[in-house]
C-alpha cells in the first residue's frame, strides 16, 4: 500500500531526532558556520546529513573566492556560482525547516563520500 504523504510529512514534524538538529541542521547552510553542526551534533544524522552538504558547498564557495583572481573570467565564475550556492543554501535552510533529508543534486554525492 502507498505510503500517504501527509502523514509521511508529519512523521517527520514530530521526529525527536529531526526537531532537536533542525537548528543546528540550517546553521550549517551558513558558509563556515557548516562546522557547527558538524562538531556539535556528531550524534544526529539529520544534523550530520546537512552539516556534510553546507560543507561541500563551503568548498565550493571557497574555490570560487579563489578564482575571482583570475583576470575577467574569475568574476563571470564568482558572480555565477554566488548565485548558485546561495541558492543551494536557501533552499537546504528551508528542506531543513520542513524536516526532510534532501539530496540536492551533485552536491550530495561528494558530501556522502565525507567521513568525519
């Protein structure tokens, strides 16, 4: 039998787990401040799973401050994946709000390849 969203959706409200990382779960969408979830909430996989994800999108951010440096270029490449990371980070802060685990795409595959 299919499993009705709603009270998938509900489930995942009232997760003991999910409510007590939420905080520290958007945090961690924060640039440098992915360490945060990442150190303090060792314990919590919802916590663990997006605190993974702010890290990879930190990397990334941090390459793309890097390549600025490049002449002309650096600043196409700056200013494109500003847009695109903060993006990314917008939508995981509110993934995280609404209690889901989401994948987002590219990014996920790296972060789940992290062992801390």
């Amino acid at each position: 039998m299919p499993e009705n969203r709603s009270s998938a959706g509900s489930e995942r409200r009232t997760d003991p787990e999910i409510q007590e990382a939420k905080f520290f779960a958007a945090v961690g969408y924060l640039s440098v401040l992915c360490f945060v979830p990442l150190l303090l909430k060792k314990e919590n996989r919802f916590a663990q799973f997006h605190g993974k994800q702010g890290l990879v999108l930190f990397i990334l951010e941090a390459a793309a401050s890097i390549l600025k440096a490049v002449p002309a270029l650096g600043d196409v490449v700056f200013s494109l994946s500003f847009v695109v990371l903060g993006i990314f980070s917008l939508l995981g802060i509110v993934k995280v709000l609404m209690g889901e685990y989401w994948e987002m795409p590219v990014i996920r595959d790296v972060a789940s390849k992290i062992s801390l």
